[in-house]
C-alpha cells in the first residue's frame, strides 16, 4: 500500500522581470469572493447586542443621524447613517445579539 503525495499547488507571478514562485495555502483557496460594498445596506461589522433603536421602517434619515446602539465588549457604539435615504426594512430588534456581517437596516 501506497501514500500518495499531495503536493500544494504552486503559482508564479512576475515583477519587474523577475519570477516569483509561491505555495497556495488551503487558506487562501478557501477564502471568500471579493464583494463590493452596498450603500443601501447596514451590515453588523462586530459581534454585539443591539441597545437601544432610533429609526423605523418608511422613515426618512439624513447623513449621520443616529440609527442604533451596538454594544460590543462593553462599549456602545452609536452607529449613525452614512448617506440619506428611506428606512425600508430593519432586521433587528433591541437586546437582540448579533454577529459580524450580519444585514441590520435596508434603504430604498
């Protein structure tokens, strides 16, 4: 009985005409597509409890109103909107845990 050898995939790049040649962790090909940033959306950027809300849905908001209360390792960030726009859905509720990347708050 035989083992087999799985060597790691290799890539090579050049720069400024020189070869350069590295391993591809698992890691990297395991890692998450790229996406853009969706002004329309409020996404949770640390694992917290939502506080205390400001807004409801079909509201108006201007820039840097406030939005919510996130408490995070014992700090209350006021999270405040970035752009103006209309409440169309909130995904949250007060003293509700939330994680990273979660969606909070939709605009129209």
């Amino acid at each position: 009985m035989t083992t087999q050898d799985k060597s790691p995939a290799t890539s090579s790049f050049l720069i400024d005409d020189t070869s350069y040649e590295t391993t591809v962790t698992k890691k990297f090909e395991c890692r998450k597509p790229y996406t853009p940033v969706n002004p329309r959306e409020v996404l949770c950027v640390i694992p917290g409890v939502i506080k205390k809300i400001y807004v409801h849905k079909g509201q108006r908001v201007r820039a840097k109103e406030k939005l919510f209360v996130l408490e995070a390792m014992k700090m209350e960030n006021e999270i405040i909107s970035s752009a103006e726009g209309v409440i169309k859905n909130i995904h949250m509720v007060e003293s509700q845990l939330v994680t990273k990347g979660q969606l909070l708050i939709e605009f129209e």
